[in-house]
C-alpha cells in the first residue's frame, strides 16, 4: 500500500490544485475510535461524541488481565495506563507513604493523552511483564498528567532541564521518598541500543545505587537543586538591569539565530524541525529595530530569514494542506515528514505570526494562512458545548476495527484511495504532490530513519 503524507516545500507550486476541491473530495471516513485523550481527537470533515473515558473504562475493566489505581481516575491519560501491568499510583500522600514505608525510590513518569513518545514508552516498557516486575519491586511508581498537574511538571521538568540541558515528554524522574529528584530524563527504550542505556539497565542501576551507594545518589540530585535554587534566586533578586541590556540581548539573539538559518529550506537549527513562532516574532522585531535605525540592507536580510522560513513551512508537510493548521514538528530538515502531533498553543502563534508578515507585506498568502488555521480551529478544536481542546493525537486506527494504533494513519492515503476520491484529477494531485510508485521519502535521508514507508509508501 502506498501512504502519501504531505508535499515537500520544495515541490509545491508548480501546479495550483484547487483546496476546495481537496476539502469536498479527499474525506476520510475512518473516525478515532475511543481513543482516550484530554484533546480534540474527532476525525476529519466529520463529527462524533467522544466518549467519556471513565464510563469505557469501568465498563471493560473486566476483560483486562490487570488493573492498577489509576483505574479510578479521571485523567484520560491516567486511564490510558489503568491496565498496565506496572502498580501505578496517581500522585498522592498514598504513594509517598508507601515509598517511606518500603524505603524505596519513587519512579515518576510524567505525559500527557496525545504525547506520541508517552504512548510508545508505555507498549515497549509499561505493558511489559519484565519492566512491571523491576517497577514492582524496587520502586513506588507514580504517573502525573502535566495537564492535570502543570504544577508537578514544572518542578521536575526545570530540575531535568538544568541537569541535561534539555527536558521533554514523557519526563521519567526518580525520586526519594521525600520526593527530592536524584536523576532524570525523557523517553528511555526498554533496552540498551546504539550505546545508550535501556529503561532495564537503568531500572536496575537506580535499584544498586539506591541500596548500595545511596549517600552519593542523594547528594548528586541535591547538589543540583541547590545550584539550581541559588540560580534562580540569584535572578529573581538581580537588580534593575541596565538600559541597554535588551537591546544588546535582542541582537546577540538574533545573530545567534542568523548563524543557525537554513537559507535552503528555511527555518533555525537542523532537524527535526520546530515551528518555533517566539523566534520568528523575535526576528521579526530585530528586523523592524534595525529598519527604525536606518540600517535596511540589514534589515531586509533578516525579513527574508522569516519570509522563507515561513513559506517553506506552509509548503511543508509539516501544514496539514487538506484539514489545515500545523503539526508539531519535521523529522527532516525540509519540512516534508511531520510528526502528526497538533498542538492548539502552536496554532495560536502562527496565526499571529503569519498575520504579522501579512502587516509588513500585504501578501495574501500569509494571510491565507492566518484564515487556514483558524478554520481548522473552529471545525475541529472546538467542542459542542464550547470548549477548546488542547491538541489533537499524533496516533489513531489505520481502519475501522483496528486494535492498534499507529502515528500519522488517519492522515496518510494510498494511491488507489487518491484514484478514487478525486477520480479524472488524481492525475494532477500526484503530480503536484510528487507521488510515485516507490515513494517519495527520498528528499532527505532524515524523513524516514525508521523505515516506516519502506516499500513505496509516500509523504505529500
């Protein structure tokens, strides 16, 4: 079967094809089928009830070989893992006691409904008997949703942040019993690959060091929240900064982003590739200083950066160009394989984003833009009583019945699907979309490093 993502921004536009003609003709009618999420997760041109998490969990609960506390919460994500083998505990004077009382460490795993990484972290090691058993036995492990509790997230997430230069979900901490952080991380596969540790390996570890060495573990994670604290009080209690601070620290932003630009596909730093809108509102407002002092060769350069950064995204695969709005980010460095994930604060700052290059240059096409994702915000993340989702799932059902679930199939076609939907102008739509026989992940050696449309699957 030939899957079709999005078209690369390097192949769009040597055709128009009529978005109005997309909309009408290329309609999914597979929907989500249950799948829990605290976000929007109905499907394309089409609308549906989403269930009540707690309801089909209880009502099920019986089939399942196992079932932990979280099976009477009310987070969908924590009911995502009520049937884990793993004895999860939601985050709670329970779990803390039971840690003291079996003086164990705390292992805290921290996601959220649509995180892709939290769902595959939970097939590969939280469903998995081994795991269960080291988690079982040597730890007291906790699951928090951060859009439950974006107030645990924070404390945590800063302390993995300032640790390793960099954070994310799911954010896997492990704790004493009196909740300090002695190490952290994100997503860990189950085992040991390319060098790297697996979630085994470091289960068993943080078990050794814990009952063998523990003065040093402890110490370790409380060395770093006091360099952290002393950072941030030093900070809070600076006083007022200097006149010229800002501006100085606007153009050393702006170089630095400059030495980053991908003037052939647009965009700051290589793959994968983020939206990133603060920066590009971040240059925008450099290069509007720079035109106030009269510096406007240099000015321009720094438009351009945005222009083309912007226009390769819209072109991208990372733009959703049937349903609208963006996904979270490009595995490859030219937009063209996206991470089906889509974020509502994501699509808030572009639309900002693509308004203010519609100020500056009264080109339409930005403003199409600003209108593409606001239509897609009013169809698909607003919910029958008013309510707003916060982001749509990466994952869903390849087909009616399916049992599991696979990143990016509600939004990839085969080319015998593109024949039928649009008939006498499916010659146009794959020439457009660069569909071919044998795929189209061959733009860039980083659009598929796993393979997953070998075999002529394609991205548009």
């Amino acid at each position: 079967m030939v899957k079709l993502f999005r078209l690369s921004s390097s192949l769009l536009g040597r055709h128009f094809f009529s978005k109005s003609l997309l909309s009408s003709s290329l309609i999914r009618t597979t929907k989500y089928l249950n799948y829990p999420c605290s976000s929007a997760f109905a499907g394309r041109f089409h609308t549906h009830k989403v269930l009540a998490m707690a309801e089909t969990t209880s009502s099920s609960s019986s089939s399942h070989s196992h079932t932990n506390r979280l099976s009477a919460e009310h987070s969908p994500y924590l009911l995502q893992h009520a049937h884990n083998p793993v004895n999860w505990y939601p985050w709670g004077e329970e779990a803390f006691a039971e840690a003291r009382r079996r003086d164990v460490p705390i292992f805290l795993s921290i996601g959220y409904s649509t995180c892709h990484w939290c769902h595959v972290m939970e097939v590969e090691s939280f469903e998995d008997e081994e795991v269960a058993r080291l988690l079982n036995d040597s730890f007291v492990s906790m699951k928090v949703d951060r859009e439950e509790r974006p107030d645990v997230d924070k404390v945590y997430m800063t302390f993995v942040q300032a640790l390793y230069g960099g954070g994310g979900w799911p954010l896997s901490v492990f704790l004493s019993p009196d909740l300090k952080p002695l190490m952290g991380g994100t997503y860990f596969p189950p085992d040991d690959k390319y060098g790297r540790p697996g979630f085994k390996t470091i289960l068993r570890k943080v078990k050794d060091a814990w009952f063998s060495n523990r003065d040093v573990l402890v110490k370790s994670g409380a060395f770093a929240i006091e360099q952290l604290s002393e950072a941030l009080s030093a900070s809070a209690s600076s006083k007022k900064l200097p006149d010229e601070l800002p501006q100085n620290a606007l153009r050393l932003c702006a170089e630095q982003l400059s030495q980053s630009y991908d003037s052939q596909y647009g965009g700051f730093g290589s793959a994968p590739k983020f939206p990133r809108p603060v920066e590009i509102q971040m240059m925008l407002y450099h290069s509007k200083k720079l035109d106030d002092a009269g510096n406007y060769s240099e000015s321009k350069k720094v438009l351009q950066m945005v222009l083309l950064t912007l226009q390769c995204m819209a072109r991208g695969g990372i733009h959703d160009h049937i349903g609208g709005g963006f996904h979270r980010y490009s595995v490859d460095e030219r937009w063209h394989v996206p991470h089906f994930e889509k974020m509502l604060y994501d699509q808030g700052q572009l639309v900002n984003v693509y308004l203010d290059a519609f100020s500056i240059t009264n080109d339409v096409f930005y403003s199409s833009l600003s209108r593409d994702i606001l239509d897609y915000l009013r169809r698909d993340m607003i919910g029958p009583e008013g309510e707003i989702f916060s982001a749509e799932d990466a994952d869903s059902a390849e087909h009616e019945g399916a049992k599991k679930k696979k990143e990016g199939a509600f939004y990839t076609w085969t080319s015998q699907e593109i024949d039928d939907s649009l008939g006498e102008h499916s010659t146009l739509f794959k020439d457009c979309y660069y569909v071919k026989p044998l795929g189209n992940c061959d733009l860039s050696r980083m659009s598929d490093p796993h393979d997953e449309f070998k075999g002529g699957k394609c991205a548009h």
